[in-house]
C-alpha cells in the first residue's frame, strides 16, 4: 500500500473513532411518548416504562391489533427494545412509507427480549401478523433517541449450537445465588461458549428478569429456559412426579447431545438447603453423564443429534476434588476491573422481585457458591484445581 494511501486510511480511522467517542447516547424518551391502539387494548400504557415487569400492557384478541408510538416534538428514534410478556411469533414492526405501514423488523422467535433498530423515524407501530386472531402483550418499552445505543440495551445473539460450558439450574437467580460468577468469569472474561439451562418455567417477570441478569453478567447468546412444572418440596420423588421423571431426564439427554458442553455445572446433590427441583438438576445431569454416549438410550435424539460424552461435570458443594474460587479477590478485566463477586451481585440485583428475599449471592458461608466438585470425566483427575477447563484442549 502507497504511503499517501495508508495515511488516508488511518487518518479516515482516526475521524471515525473520534466522531465514535463524541457521539452522545441514545436517551429513553419512552414516558414522553404518545401511544394510541387498537380498539379493545389496555389503556394503561404507563405499564410500558415503569421499570417492573408486573404489569403488562395487553392489546385486544384481533387479526390487525397494534400498539403506536409517536416520538416527542423534535426527536426522532434510533430504535425500540421490546420486553414481551410471551414468547410471540407473530408481530412485526412497522413504519410510515408513502401514507401506509410497512413492515421492517418480525418474527424474532422464541426470544422474550428484542432490539428492532429504526434510525430517523418520528412513529411507529407494533403490530400482530397473524392470519388469525391474536394479541400483543408486552411488560416494557424502551424507545430511544438518536444516539449511541447504550451498553444496557439488549441485542441478543442466538443459543449456541456448540457449547463450551452448560449451567444447568432451577430457577432464576440461582445461577448466582449458588453458582456465583461462574457466568462471567467463564464467560465475558475467560471467552467460553457458555449455555445457561433453566429447567422449569418461570412466570413472566422472573424470565425477564433472568435475560437481564445475564445481559449484566456478560451473556449475549440466548439461554435455555425448560417448560417443566415448578413447585416448592424437598422430596426429590415428589418434584420428579410433579415434572414428570422420564420427560425431564430425556430432555437432559437431549440436551446434552445437542449442544455438546465439554463441562457441565449443575446445583448440590442435595438441592443445597434441600430444594427438590435443585436436587432434579443433579439428578437429571448424572443420569444424563451415564446415557448420552450410548445409542441405547433415548433413540430419537441420538438419531438427531449424535451421541455426546460430557468430559467434565462439576457439582456445587460436591465434596471430592474440589475446585474453589475466590470470588472478591478474582478482578475482571472485561468489567473494568470489578471483582467477579460484584459482577455476580450486579447480575443477581437485576431479579428485582427477589430482592425482599432471605437469598443473596453467598460466598465463605453456607451454601457457599465459591466450591464446585469434580463428579466426573473422562479426561483425567485435576492436579491444580483451579479451573474446570483443567485438561481440555482450547480448541476441544
């Protein structure tokens, strides 16, 4: 490359990355908003900016139902983040061209949290796409300025197809309350493929509360989240028959042979203080170390998928060949430097409803979530005992 051109070319950088650093960000002038609807909708729109995922803005059952946004006097928008109380595979929004409504972002299926980008537009709608009767129901709104996206805006990457690291809990929030920050340290920092597995379902609010809490951590692919039946018991027979034994071990199976984890972590076998979907995990995991590297088991999914063999499973508080963190001394560098408990507490704040309960993430006290143990692989014992990836090749 001449010099003359090389000079131009970094000169061009150099103004792109200094008009970069003194773009503005993108505001949240969604309360300032004007909305209008179908006829039939909720009229409580407030619902949409209160910063809870309680209340839900419903729009009435129809073929052509819609919720419009009109932006401020003088503003226009660089896009909207939907928070959708259901999975919805049947909306689109739309804007203005030439006096009608067009189409320009549908059909994100199976995510709960979108980002549609709408650069220089005054108005838009939100409207079903469905051939049959439908409806729109949305928990929060944020509908940006022009600007630079801000870092809390959530544009997620789908699931991995091939995971590094598989966290399979319960509920949400246990991925910190006894996982710690497993999440980002593998994750953001250390640059694992890592897939969270909630295996019950979840009311609205907690499953948006959970996408929040791992945006926080670093996730930017989409988790798991199973449709198994929770309900509290401390009996591990009693929550098996509640969610169905053979249907949830299959669907770990399954699991496993579709992703693919080299390691797995999953809760104490005893459900830490005894909970009996915690005590499910385990089990369900265990069961599925034992199977899905046999054609024998579980046909249909071997026949989809492969077989697989987990190389590695760790399980909290397990008590043989430990591997122990230290969360408040570990320092993130993909977090500026905060220390891995901050992160994992950041992360755990953002489940709003549980923070007028007993939980909170614990470290060097019961249950701690700084102690995981060796239960299986096939790679050999840990000599350092300082990493689950001990043992596996980087390009494994």
């Amino acid at each position: 490359m001449k010099k003359g051109v090389l000079f131009g070319v970094l000169a061009g950088l150099l103004l792109a990355l200094s008009v970069s650093a003194g773009a503005e960000t993108a505001r949240d002038l969604t309360k300032d908003c004007t909305f209008s609807f179908s006829k039939g909708s909720s009229r409580k729109t407030e619902v949409l900016y209160d910063g809870r995922y309680e209340g839900i803005w419903i729009s009435n059952k129809a073929k052509n139902n819609y919720l419009e946004v009109r932006l401020p006097e003088g503003e226009t928008c660089s896009g909207v983040q939907i928070k959708w109380a259901d999975i919805n595979r049947k909306w689109c929004v739309e804007v203005e061209q030439d006096g009608e409504w067009a189409a320009v972002d549908e059909f994100k299926t199976e995510m709960l949290t979108t980002w549609t980008p709408l650069d220089g537009v005054t108005a838009f709608r939100i409207a079903s796409h469905s051939n049959y009767p439908h409806d729109l129901k949305i928990c929060e709104l944020i509908v940006l300025s022009e600007g630079e996206r801000p870092e809390t805006i959530q544009v997620w990457e789908p699931t991995y197809e091939k995971a590094d690291l598989m966290m399979v809990i319960a509920h949400p929030d246990d991925e910190y309350v006894f996982m710690g920050a497993v999440i980002p340290y593998y994750g953001a920092e250390r640059g694992k493929k890592v897939l969270v597995v909630y295996i019950t379902e979840s009311s609205t609010y907690r499953r948006t509360e959970l996408l929040d809490g791992l945006w926080t951590a670093g996730q930017r692919s989409y988790p798991i989240t199973g449709k198994f039946y929770d309900r509290y018991t401390m009996d591990l027979a009693v929550a098996y028959k509640k969610v169905g034994k053979a249907k949830v071990q299959a669907y770990m199976i399954e699991l496993f042979r579709h992703y693919k984890p080299e390691v797995v972590v999953t809760h104490d076998i005893d459900g830490e203080y005894g909970h009996g979907l915690h005590k499910v995990c385990a089990d369900i995991v265990i069961n599925a170390l034992k199977k899905s590297g046999k054609a024998k088991y579980e046909k249909k999914s071997a026949k989809e998928y492969g077989l697989w063999e987990v190389k590695k499973c760790y399980i909290h508080l397990y008590p043989k060949d430990q591997v122990i963190f230290d969360w408040n001394a570990m320092e993130l560098s993909a977090f500026g430097g905060k220390t891995a408990y901050e992160v994992a507490d950041a992360a755990w704040h953002c489940h709003l409803s549980q923070q007028e309960t007993k939980y909170k993430v614990y470290v060097n006290e019961e249950y701690d979530s700084q102690i995981f143990g060796l239960y299986h692989t096939t790679v050999g014992p840990d000599k350092a005992h300082d990493d689950f990836f001990e043992n596996i090749p980087e390009d494994a």
